[in-house]
C-alpha cells in the first residue's frame, strides 16, 4: 500500500524519472504515474502531507501544496516566562563586567540628578588620580554636547563622550562599543558618569561593579525615599556640595537617616569638590588599596 | 522615561519566545513589576502600544502585576515581604537584609497560539 496516499498500487514500486506530479489540493486529487499506478485522494477535511516516495532509481522530489494548512489545530497555551524585560542588556552588562575582570579593572557608575555636581567632582577625581599615578578611562553620558568630556580632558584620563539623544539613560551596549576605544591596556580605573537621571539610569545594569549616587544640599533630604531604586542599589551615596550648607535649609543627619532607612549598608561620604572637604573620604572609599 | 526603552525590550524578548515557540499569536501578556524595579506602569502603558504596531504584540490585552520586595534576613532567618521599597528586617529592624526578589520588571506570562 503507498503510505502516503493509501492506494493499494503504492506497494507496487513503480517509478519512473518523469514521476513529477504537483497537485494542489482542495482536497480531491489523482494523479498517475508513467509506469501505471493511479491513485486518489478524497476528504472533507482540510489537510497537508509530504509524500516520501522511494525509487528504484534514487531520486527524490518534493509535492508542494498550493494552499497553506496544517494538520494541528492551534491550540492557546500559556508560558510561564518570569522572564526578564531588560534580559538583553542584562545579558551585554555580563560580558562588560567579564571583560572589566579579566582586564582587572573596576568599573563605577555615577548616577544623579542634573547639577549635583557629577563633572566637578570628577574633575577634582581626576586630577588626584592624575597625581596618584592612577591610569583611569572615562565615558561621559548626555543627550547632546560634549562639554563634559570636554571639562574632563587634559588631565591624564581617557575621556569620551557618548550622546544619548533622546534617551534619558546609558545602556550596556553604548558602553560595550565604546570600550575598546576608551580601555587601554594599563587602564585601572572605569568611571562611567551616566545621564543626569535620577530615575532611570538606576535600571540598566552597565556592567559596573558599583553604582555610585551624588546628592547634592541643593536638592532635599527625602530624594532616597522619593527615588529609592537608585539609593536602594548604590553602594555609595556622595553628599555633594557641603560647602553650601550654611545657605540651604538641608538637615544632614535626615537625609543620612533616610539613606538609611532605604539602604542601611550604603557607604555616605560627604564632600565638597569646590572647597576640597571630604575629597580625601572620597578618594579613600574610590581606590580602597 | 525610560518606559519606551522597555517597551521595545520587552517587544523584542517576546518576539524571541514567540520564535523559540513556534508560535504567532498572542492573546495576552501578564507583566510582573517589582517594588524596586523604577518602572512607571501607566508610562510603560503609554509606550507599549508605539513599540507593539506591526509585531503579533500590537492590540493584545495587558496585565500589569505588582511584585513586592521578598526580603530575607541574614541575622535572624527571617524572609519576609515588604510592600514598600525599604530593606530593613520588620522583626529584628537588623540592616544585613538580602533581597531575594522584587527588583525586576519580568514578562511573567504569555497566552501563545
């Protein structure tokens, strides 16, 4: 019996070359073969086959349906995912953070709001860990100007500019690009000062060993617990800008104690990049050897 | 905002499950948002539908669960869950608290055909 269409010549074997028969199926179809077997197909539902017809003369050929159907019914299942919205950046900050270790270096992410005084802590950053001997790189996040990287330069690191455009966020595969271009080979220290955000460069893993948060006496004592995602997850929160704090009505101690209602481990250095305190705190707790 | 870069994350982890399952069709989408995962629910609502136009996505119904922070303390042994982003330990108010879930934004399910 042919196996694929049932008719009791199939078991014959009987092929010629030009055996060739293409039907399209509605589904009532004949077809016959030179060498003398003829076969039909009638039903009433809806159905594909591949007919696997063996010769005495190998060849093959392949039938082709004009229209498209399948045998299965589609049948709604439901997938338990608990899969990850952000997997593939999570999946690229990965392979950042293997290439930071096998490069042993370490790599921070410096999130705050706009004008907390990321870039002038930095310039202070470098310009110490020029003196120090320390070889750093660094990547500027804005969505547009180079200003930053700019203010940075010339003063020993690796310095470049990534524009964000209308993102509000770095995100690991900007990083990934850019590091073979930023890291060199004697490169120790990576510093990374995202997008001024407070809120959403908190959510995307760079590939950093640590975020960093700078809060500045300009802002209030309650941005932890108006933005806990970010002081939840920085291993160091910088009060910035304590040379100010005779002109503004903000209570050290209740930010700490927000701080630490949010994040009780998180390291606190407060300092002032303009007058200078607390920079020996901060580059203590940046180059902890 | 962040919501539209999530939106098109989550559109392109679904158009690779959809690939691994054979499937075309979705019929509905379950969302789990962590207490700690910054996500803005009715923003990220607002962008899903720009990022779902023209992928088997666009027009199906979603829900949006909220993940509370499952916490576990390291001092005293004791897991527990916190509604609110703040990891202390409710019983022993010790701060060495491990969070064992409630950080991330997840497709938590999808009805496939």
């Amino acid at each position: 019996m042919c196996r694929d269409c049932g008719c009791e010549e199939g078991n014959k074997k009987i092929m010629d070359q030009i055996h060739g028969h293409v039907h399209s199926h509605d589904h009532t179809h004949s077809h016959s073969h030179a060498a003398g077997h003829s076969h039909s197909h009638a039903g009433e539902n809806a159905h594909s086959h591949s007919h696997d017809h063996s010769h005495d003369d190998a060849h093959s050929h392949s039938h082709d349906h004009s229209d498209n159907h399948s045998h299965q019914p589609s049948v709604p299942k439901t997938l338990q995912l608990e899969h990850k919205v952000l997997a593939r950046n999570d999946q690229i900050a990965d392979m950042n953070r293997a290439w930071f270790e096998q490069r042993e270096l370490r790599c921070i992410n410096i999130i705050s709001s706009p004008g907390s005084g990321k870039t002038m802590l930095l310039e202070k950053s470098l310009d110490a860990l020029q003196s120090k001997g320390v070889h750093t790189s660094v990547v500027v996040g804005d969505q547009q100007t180079d200003n930053d990287a700019r203010r940075l330069s010339g003063k020993g690191a690796k310095v470049m500019q990534v524009n964000t455009h209308s993102s509000c966020h770095l995100n690991a595969e900007q990083v990934q690009k850019v590091l073979p271009d930023v890291i060199h080979e004697e490169t120790e220290l990576f510093i990374v000062e995202n997008v001024g955000n407070l809120v959403c460069p908190a959510a995307f893993d760079l590939g950093e060993n640590c975020k960093i948060a700078l809060l500045s006496v300009t802002e209030g004592e309650d941005k932890p617990l108006k933005y806990p995602v970010l002081f939840a997850t920085a291993e160091c929160v910088v009060i910035s800008k304590i040379d100010l704090l005779e002109h503004v009505d903000f209570c050290i101690e209740t930010c700490v104690q927000n701080l630490r209602k949010i994040n009780p481990k998180v390291t606190i250095i407060k300092c002032s990049a303009r007058s200078g305190e607390g920079m020996d705190s901060w580059m203590d707790w940046l180059l902890p050897d | 905002m962040h919501e539209l870069s999530l939106a098109y994350s989550a559109i392109g982890e679904m158009q690779t499950i959809l690939k691994k399952e054979g499937a075309n069709k979705v019929n509905r989408i379950v969302f789990s948002v962590g207490a700690l995962s910054g996500v803005d629910q009715e923003a990220f609502l607002f962008c899903f539908p720009l990022a779902a136009e023209g992928t088997p996505m666009e027009g199906v119904p979603l829900t949006m669960e909220d993940a509370c922070l499952n916490l576990y303390c390291n001092s005293c042994n004791y897991e527990f869950i916190n509604p609110e982003p703040i990891v202390i330990c409710s019983k022993c108010q010790g701060v060495d608290v491990k969070v064992l879930s409630g950080q991330d934004f997840r497709i938590k399910e999808m009805e496939v055909e």
